[in-house]
C-alpha cells in the first residue's frame, strides 16, 4: 500500500543552594519565557518556505519504498511544517519508537540539570552520583567522560543474537533482576576515561543515576517537567525499570510530529516559540566534537563530520531500526524519520524485561520496532535538500 499522507502541505528535588538557582535561571532565562503556551508548528506549502513540492516527493518516494518499513516522515522548515507522511495503518497521533535517540534527550536534561545549578558541570565527578565507585580505578571518571561515550568501562554494544552471550546491550536489555543499571556498574574498566570513544548504551544508562542523584526525581519525571511539557509534547512516554530507573539510554515513545519538537529545539537554540528551555552554550557544546571521537558530542551523532553526501552541520539523534531526527542548521531544516512500531498497550514498565514488550527487529511480528530493508541518510535526504531553492 502507498502511504498516506496527514497534513501534507502540498501546495495549495534536592537542590544547590537557592541563590545559585535563582542566579542560573535569571542568567539562562529558564523558568520564564514570553509566552507559556503550548507551542505549535506553523503549517505552510513547501513553496512558502523555498521548497519545491515535486522534487520533495523524492523523500516521500524513498522512505516508503516497501520493505523499509516507515511510519512516518515530518519536514520541518524555519518553523513550518511542509510535508507530513504516514503508513496507510498509522498516522499524525500514533506514537514512534526512539530507541538510542532517547540518549539524545537524555543529554537535553543533564544540560537542563546544570542551567538550573542541579549539577555543578560536566567536569563533575561520576562518584558524587555513584559514591560506590570511591577508591576505586574509576574514581578518576567525570561527567563529561560518560557523555561523550569515552567512560572506559568494558561494554560490548553487539545486536548480534548468535553473540548474546558476549554482548552487553543484550544483557541488559534481556535482564530480569528489575535493575538494567546494575549491568553497567561493575563492568571492569579498559581505558583511562576521555581517551576512548566506544558507542555504549551502558555509559548513557549511568546517566539515569545521575540525573536522579541531582534532582531528587526519576530521568522520566524531571524530562515531563523540564523537557515534554514546556515542548508542548502531545504524548509522550519513558520505559523505566522494575526499581524505577529510567532507560536513559533508550526507549522515548511519542508521535513523530513531538519528535520533530525536540530537532526544533535545538536548531532553535534551545527555545521553542518564545520560551527558553535550554541554554545556547548547552546546544553548541553537546552537537560540538568530543575529545576522543569527531562524529560523535554529548549523545548526539555529528554525521556531517563523517557521513559522506549529507550537509556538513548536519547532527542527529538517531536510534535502533531506523529511528532519525536530523537538524540542519544551515537549511533551517528539522526532519524526523520513525520506523514501523506497534506498541505494548500496557505501562512502560521493563516487566521482567524489556525485549518483553518493547522488541527490536521485526522478532514479534505484532509488537516493537521493525528495521528498514536498507537506508541511506544521503538517499533519504537528496530531494529534501534539493528541494530548497532559494537556501539561505
């Protein structure tokens, strides 16, 4: 079946002392804004904004070539919605998959967490949120080390079933002792922090210990204040664990438009419509090169860095089976694309794990994420591009 589109625009707490607090949000301009209400795209033609609507088909036609398997598409232009595009079965209300562009949120709250002066930087010791790890060879590790994917720690990021039994992510994802973090923590460490970039779902889940230690409220909480609701998220959920923990390092589910929020955020600084809900410095910093890896910031991937064919400021976050928000400052241009997902109709709860309910690959053909046949960013992103006439 042809995809059908919605909307298409075709043309026609514990925290630091209260005198920090107050200063940070007086200097950030977080916790007041010019208006609170909810923010909502514009909605315009492709040619309102400089595109060409015939050559941005060329996207529509890729992505929902079948065996990829796509929900849904959202192209975002300075603001406005040009081209909104979903599966016959699915559409503008259904909820995607984030998998690992979760790890990209949860980078957006700890930035959240130092504005408001909850965290003291990135520079902060990993044992004032693990005391646990004091006198020991990963007391030298900081905050800065785990965001960048350079902590240290052994951990093997293989998807592989037939190498489950030597794949970290499996384990935790398979784990049924009601704890994921309990995986990560006494994993050996194999390289001084900082030295090391190696792509690890583990390191991002530290970041769960993290964010509550310094906050006093689960990851999944203090993102509903702080991060959905000031978006103006429509519907919006976290997998958490049997203890409560937050799966910071994957499993967001909300519709591809509130996806498309998040891209917009960041290409907008850190505002939304007239409201600030991150700082600038955080948005520059956490899309700027690492110390150890150029393609990769503060959970963010920066593909123009690496990726062949794409815009060179392009970054994304992107996730398991297919899941993408790509932001291109240059192009003023946000586009989300969400894999086909059926979820768990129950809580988000990891119950006894979270293979369970929130399957990857196609494996439960009725539930969870199925990966695309093949896909290219450049192929995806060609028309789109093209599509733009008069850049700026």
């Amino acid at each position: 079946m042809s995809p059908i589109s919605v909307s298409l625009r075709a043309p026609h707490r514990p925290l630091r002392a209260l005198v920090l607090v107050t200063a940070t949000l007086a200097a950030t301009g977080l916790g007041s804004c010019a208006s609170d209400s909810r923010f909502e795209f514009a909605e315009g033609t492709p040619e309102d904004v400089g595109m060409d609507s015939a050559v941005l088909e060329g996207a529509r036609t890729y992505a929902f070539t079948e065996g990829r398997n796509t929900q849904g598409v959202v192209v975002v232009r300075r603001g406005t919605i040009v081209a909104e595009w979903y599966d016959p079965r699915r559409d503008a209300s259904s909820r995607g998959a984030s998998w690992s562009m979760a790890k990209s949120f949860t980078s957006a709250l700890v930035g959240i967490a130092i504005d408001r002066g909850e965290i003291p930087s990135v520079d902060e010791p990993m044992t004032t949120y693990i005391p646990e790890w004091e006198g020991t060879d990963k007391e030298g590790m900081r905050l800065r080390d785990v965001l960048e994917m350079a902590s240290g720690l052994e951990w093997n990021e293989d998807y592989n079933p037939a190498e489950a039994s030597g794949s970290d992510i499996i384990e935790m994802v398979l784990d049924s002792s009601g704890s994921l973090l309990s995986v990560v923590l006494d994993n050996p460490v194999t390289a001084p922090p900082g030295t090391r970039f190696n792509y690890s779902s583990g390191d991002t889940m530290l970041l769960s210990r993290v964010i509550a230690v310094a906050t006093g409220m689960p990851a999944g909480d203090y993102a509903r204040e702080h991060l959905f609701e000031p978006m103006g998220v429509s519907d919006g959920a976290w997998w958490r664990d049997l203890s409560g923990d937050t799966l910071t390092f994957c499993c967001v589910d909300m519709p591809s438009r509130d996806f498309a929020r998040f891209g917009q955020l960041f290409l907008d600084g850190g505002r939304l419509g007239g409201r600030r809900i991150l700082s600038e410095e955080w948005v520059t910093e956490s899309t700027s090169p690492s110390r150890s890896y150029e393609g990769y910031g503060y959970q963010w991937w920066l593909e123009g860095n690496t990726q062949p064919g794409v815009p060179e400021d392009m970054y994304a976050a992107i996730g398991h089976d297919g899941q993408y928000i790509y932001v291109i400052p240059s192009l003023e241009l946000v586009v989300v694309r969400n894999g086909w997902y059926a979820p768990y109709l129950g809580d988000t709860v990891a119950d006894p794990s979270l293979f369970g309910r929130y399957p990857s690959d196609g494996i439960i053909p009725s539930r969870g994420t199925r990966p695309p046949s093949d896909w290219s960013d450049a192929e995806f992103l060609a028309p789109i591009v093209a599509s733009i006439t008069n850049a700026p």
